[in-house]
C-alpha cells in the first residue's frame, strides 16, 4: 500500500511540474510555434487515433488512420488566444497540416514510421521588429515536414523518438525587414503515451532547432512540451 502511494505521490508530482514548465515556456509570444508531433506508430489497417493536448501550442488536436497495413494518413491542428494583454504576451495562432506516410513493425512490439506532408497558418502577435505605432500584426506561413519516427506499442505503453524535419517559410505583414525566404528547423522530440489500451495519457517533450539562426527574420518557440489524452480505436493485440 504504502508503495501505491509513493507511486501516486510521484506521478501528481510529475504532472504538476510538466504543467508549470509548460505554462512557464508558453508565456512568450514568438511568431513560430511549432505544433504538437504526431507520432502514432500504427499496427495494422483500420486502426484510428485521435489526441487532444494542451502545452506550449497551447491547444492541440491530432488524427492519425491507417488506411492499409503499411499506409497512413494523419490530420493535425492547433490552435491559440492569448489577446487579452497588449504587450508582448498578445498572440494567437491557428495551424492545420496533413500527411501521409509509410509504417511498419519491427518484431512484435517495435514500430517504425515516416510521414510527409504540408501545413498553412497565421499567427497574430506582438513582434518586436515592426517600425510603426502599432506592434501587432500578423504572419501567414507555410511549413513542409519529413518526420521519420521509431519506438515500441503495447497494450498499456507506446514510446517513440520522432526527430522532424521542417522547411519553414514565414511571411509577416507590415515588417520593416525581407521576406518569404524557406528556413530549415529540425525538431526531434519523445513522446509517451500510457494508460489503458483505448485511452491513455500522452505527454511530449521536445526542441525546436533552426539551421543558420542568424538568417532568420522572426522568432520563435525553442520548446516543444504538451501533456494531453490519446483515444485508439481499431488495433488489434496479439498477447
């Protein structure tokens, strides 16, 4: 009994500190904030996820279905609204993307995994480099992935290492400066999921690292942390 405790002791500890680095890394308002990464290391036809996370994205949501037994396809969002403040905490954001990629085991237990796909967005917020009265404006960005992924699935854990591979390009409207040039970001991250085989809680742990910092025009979120649930329905167990 008194190791249950200390069990559970330990866990509400860990989710109060992954909630606080969170709420701590989300209070900046840079123009690029990655989303949540997908990574659902399917196992056969017909198996559907969905996620729901919050973190330094603020709102997540994510899809993922496997159309064959190697074949799958993801939909992804995310979404922001911090406009109450008007200095430098002001931003809101809304991101979609989709994919589709090609997955596989590895014995029983081990998954590999990697998806293609392309995402659009707008991010409204406080930037620092507008030469006008007014500081808040928006940036329009397209972003195409490659996010390879390997890791093990369970009946009550799946973990994966998924590094990303980003090709960024930002568009502010309003800024005294040039733009529209593509930025490569590499953004690796962990991800676990534990719980019951249908619902599990996920949390996430990540960076996100440009190539050539000093080309870049904006700015932007250096971590990526989101803690949330995944619902899996559809894949089939073999004990």
């Amino acid at each position: 009994m008194e190791k249950k405790k200390l069990i559970k002791k330990m866990k509400f500890h860990y989710l109060i500190l992954m909630i606080s680095i969170i709420w701590m890394f989300s209070s900046c308002s840079p123009e690029y904030i990655p989303n949540m990464v997908n990574s659902p290391m399917l196992s056969n036809q017909g198996e559907f996820q969905a996620t729901i996370a919050t973190g330094t994205s603020n709102f997540d949501a994510q899809t993922a279905f496997a159309i064959t037994d190697n074949i799958g396809i993801m939909v992804n969002g995310s979404y922001g609204n911090n406009t109450n403040d008007t200095t430098n905490d002001f931003h809101k954001h809304a991101f979609i993307e989709s994919g589709i990629g090609y997955y596989d085991k590895i014995g029983e237990q081990g998954r590999y995994e990697i998806y293609g796909g392309y995402g659009f967005g707008n991010a409204e917020g406080y930037f620092e480099e507008a030469t006008y009265d007014s500081q808040i404006t928006n940036a329009h960005y397209n972003r195409f992935f490659i996010q390879p992924g390997i890791g093990i699935s369970t009946g009550i854990f799946d973990g994966s290492f998924s590094p990303r591979f980003v090709l960024l390009q930002m568009n502010p409207e309003g800024i005294d400066f040039d733009t529209g040039d593509y930025n490569i970001f590499i953004e690796p991250v962990f991800t676990a999921k534990i719980g019951f085989k249908y619902v599990k809680f996920v949390t996430q742990i990540g960076f996100s690292i440009p190539l050539g910092e000093q080309s870049l025009n904006f700015n932007h979120q250096q971590f990526i942390m989101n803690v949330g649930l995944n619902i899996n329905l559809g894949r089939r167990y073999h004990f």
